[in-house]
C-alpha cells in the first residue's frame, strides 16, 4: 500500500538500469519469446509489480495491455501496452499507472486525478470492435470510514492513455479497516469479461461481508459500454465462504461462471458453476462439479500446505474458458491429490448436463499451482501455471502446456529462464516486506500463438517483483 517516500538506493537503481531486450528459446517444439516488461522502459522499474491481467485487441492483436498492482509511489493499478505484438512495451501515460484512482502520482510534487490512497485488484479487456479498452481497478482510503469503491477506466487508443476523470463507479463500500476482507466489507479479485458478439461487459467479485457473514458471488452487467452497471447476486446464503469467480461466454451469448466454495467455512473445497442464458437476467442455482482432495492454500499463512518457506499467491482456484470449436466449457485448477500438487481440467458440454473426470494436465515432480486457461478459436486449449519441477521442488517456474485435442494430450515447456523463490521476494510492509507473488496471472489464445503475463523477479531482491510477458508459438 501507500509509501510517503521512495528508498534513495531505489531511485539510484532506476538511473542505473538499461532497456531489456527479448529473450527467445524452445522445448518441446514450442518456442517462447519473453520479454521483462518492467524493465523494458526507460523508467527502469525496481519496485514490487504483481498480480497481471492481459487483454489483446480483437481488431488489432499486436495491440495487447497489460496491467498490475503497482507498489510504487501512486500505490495503484499498473498499465503498460504494446502495439507490436508483445515484443515492446510502453508504460502508458501518466508514468505507467492508472489515472482516475489515486491521490498520487509517482511525483511527490504532482497530486493524482483520484480520491483513493491506493488501487488494486487489476482486470483489463478490449470491446468487440477494439476501439475500447476496459480496465477496472479498486480504490481504497485508510482511514475511516474506509471508503472503497471498484472503478472502471476507459482508453479509446489502445491503452496509450485513460481517462484522468470520469470513471465508472462498478460498485461502493466502506470497510473496518484498510482492505479488510475478515471483519469488514470488501470487494475482493474482480474479473471482468466482455461477450465477443454483444459487447455485453460482466464484472464478477465476491463481496466479504464481515466475519461469520456469507460471501456472495456478485456480477455487475452493462450493456452500454460501461456507463452503467447492473448488479446482481448469483450466490444463496445456503453457500458460504465463495470466492476466485471467474465468467466466461459462448457463441450464443450465454454466460457462465465458476466459484470455489468453502462448503460452510474453510477455503475452496469444492467447485462451482451457475448459467446465465442469453436474454435472462436470472443465474442458475449453482452447481457443484468437482471436490477438492486438498485444495493448495497459500494464504493465509495458518493454511499454507506445500512445502518450503511461507509466500501469499494463487492457490486452487477455477479458471473456465468456453472452447467455440466444441461447444464445451472447460474448467482447470490445481489439486493435492498426491504428494504434489498438480493441475487439473474438466470439461462440460454447453447445457452442464455432464462433466469428464478431472485429469492431469502435464505431470511434474515438483508442485503445480494458480493456473490460466484460455482457447482458440480453433479449438487449442493453452494453459499456464507456476511449476516447481525443474528445482527439486525448490524454486518457482513457468510451465506453457497446450493442448489441440481437448486435453487427451498435451505439450508442455518452461517458460522462465530461471526460477526464484517466492518466500524470498515479495512487496513493501513496513521497513522489511511481506512475501506475496500476486494471486493471479494472464493468458490470452490467438490463432497461432498464445500471450503470457506473470510475475517474476529481477534484481534488486527483495521487492522488485516484475510484470512478464511471454509469446508462445506451439
């Protein structure tokens, strides 16, 4: 959150730093380009980036944007764009963060366009005609009453520039405290997609509502390109503890979505979904489709179950893509069903009537954890996740996996140089810093490639976790 100074020592390694070219290597007859884009830009970033949703313009696809948590001086949302297809990226104006939502700018002598001491939560897409991009960010006060409120941001150029005023107010509250999801109301990991034919723009988080309440799956639906928003809940008070929804939609504008559950308390032990039929405004009761063995929990540190030093990240939650190939939804997340947690994919057709047991996806000797899954228009399924088994289960990787028969087979390769390990990286907490990687990462499918965002880490250790960005050609 919020830091009233910059670290001397950090600003004289942000002189220092030169540009970062791409790095290109291959395995398993698929090649990936790699770019840090942090470090790509003059600025030179050495702060802590985490948390990297991607968008790729549908009219455009070398018009990508990615976005972050950005623990710098204006505490918000990170944006950077490429318009060559993920080679090179520029931080967008002004200075590489979201306008609109924070007091500060990265200049302590230049006051930010918002009201908010800090941003977070990013969630980035592009409409159907690629002329708008969406990028919706929380804001936070620290002090009472602890207003909060989730904004979207708008850019008609490709993400080089957002509106400075004006954003659209998604939804509102006030919490017992800065960010807290435990005893105050909260808003948490909103994720928004937009409906390729309709242009329909869907916001879905899980509203905390205080301890021993019920946590909702909310959605917020606009059908006027994001002026304004209608939310509902999906969610009954019969299903407690939800959270990690994600919403994705089929050729015939029906959406879906999928929630984990912590079946009366707990995290994540079992796997929801919930159907919105085209031209309905009422969600399905929620179905369960698959139990949790032993769900990979991260966070909070009393629930952490793989080995090695403590760090916050992704654990098990759902990530849905609907395949247009073969009208099927298909679901990944991670597991231990074993000594190692490993990822997994189930599918169902379009009307859920059935679902395919869960199979590994590309097993590994180390642990697997907080997957992304997206498809093509063809069919290929493409998937990545944080890997740890190039270092006998020591070090964190980036594993790309892809599959053109619907999961029966995959190819898998390693998308990060090196590993690091993530309880010795994190963001500023006070004089030292807190071990957190980031909760989710990016991936969108295009015809022949597939684009990769995440975090990963650059010297200087400890706080300078960095935004990636991979082009993978199976």
């Amino acid at each position: 959150m919020h830091r009233p100074l910059l670290p001397a020592a950090t600003c004289a390694l942000a002189a220092a730093l030169v540009l970062v070219a791409p790095t290109t290597s291959s395995a398993a007859g698929i090649g990936v380009r790699v770019v840090d884009v942090s470090q790509s830009t003059a600025s030179g970033d050495v702060l802590s980036q985490n948390e990297t949703p991607i968008a790729v313009n549908p009219a455009d696809p070398r018009n990508m944007i990615t976005g972050a948590n950005d623990w710098n001086y204006n505490d918000g949302c990170a944006v950077n764009a490429s318009f060559d297809g993920g080679r090179t990226w520029t931080a967008t104006l002004p200075n590489g963060f979201l306008p609109g939502v924070t007091k500060y700018t990265n200049d302590p002598n230049v006051a930010g366009t918002g009201i908010y001491d800090a941003g977070g939560d990013p969630a980035i897409a592009f409409s159907p005609d690629g002329k708008t991009a969406y990028y919706v960010c929380q804001g936070f006060n620290f002090t009472p009453p602890f207003q909060m409120a989730m904004l979207l941001n708008r850019s008609t150029d490709g993400g080089r520039s957002w509106q400075r005023t004006g954003l659209t107010q998604v939804s509102t509250g006030t919490g017992n405290g800065p960010s807290k999801g435990s005893n105050g109301q909260f808003a948490d990991h909103e994720a928004i997609t937009v409906d390729p034919t309709s242009g329909t723009i869907y916001v879905t988080w899980a509203q905390f509502n205080g301890n021993g309440t019920h946590s909702p799956v909310n959605v917020a639906v606009s059908t006027d390109g994001g002026n304004t928003f209608t939310v509902t809940q999906v969610t009954s008070g019969t299903l407690r503890n939800d959270q990690d929804q994600r919403i994705v939609t089929d050729p015939a504008g029906n959406a879906y979505l999928t929630f984990d559950n912590g079946i009366q308390g707990g995290k994540g032990t079992a796997l929801f979904v919930s159907k919105l039929v085209a031209g309905s405004s009422s969600w399905s009761s929620p179905q369960r489709f698959a139990t949790f063995t032993n769900p990979v929990c991260l966070f909070p540190p009393s629930c952490f179950n793989i080995p090695g030093g403590q760090f916050r990240a992704g654990g098990s939650y759902p990530v849905p893509t609907f395949d247009r190939a073969s009208n099927r939804l298909y679901v990944t997340y991670a597991d231990l069903k074993g000594p190692r947690a490993q990822v997994y994919l189930q599918s169902a057709p379009a009307d859920l009537t059935s679902w395919t047991p869960p199979t590994v996806v590309a097993a590994s000797p180390g642990d697997q954890f907080q997957a992304e899954l997206s498809s093509s228009a063809s069919g290929r399924l493409d998937l990545s996740f944080y890997d740890r088994g190039y270092s006998a289960n020591t070090l964190v990787d980036l594993t790309y996996a892809s599959s053109s028969d619907g999961g029966k087979t995959w190819k898998a390769a390693r998308v990060s140089h090196s590993g690091f390990a993530p309880s010795a990286w994190g963001v500023p907490s006070g004089s030292s810093f807190r071990p957190f990687i980031g909760d989710y990462n990016g991936i969108a499918s295009q015809p022949s490639t597939a684009q990769l965002t995440w975090t990963g880490v650059s010297r200087p250790s400890p706080y300078n976790l960095d935004i990636f960005s991979a082009t993978v050609t199976p």
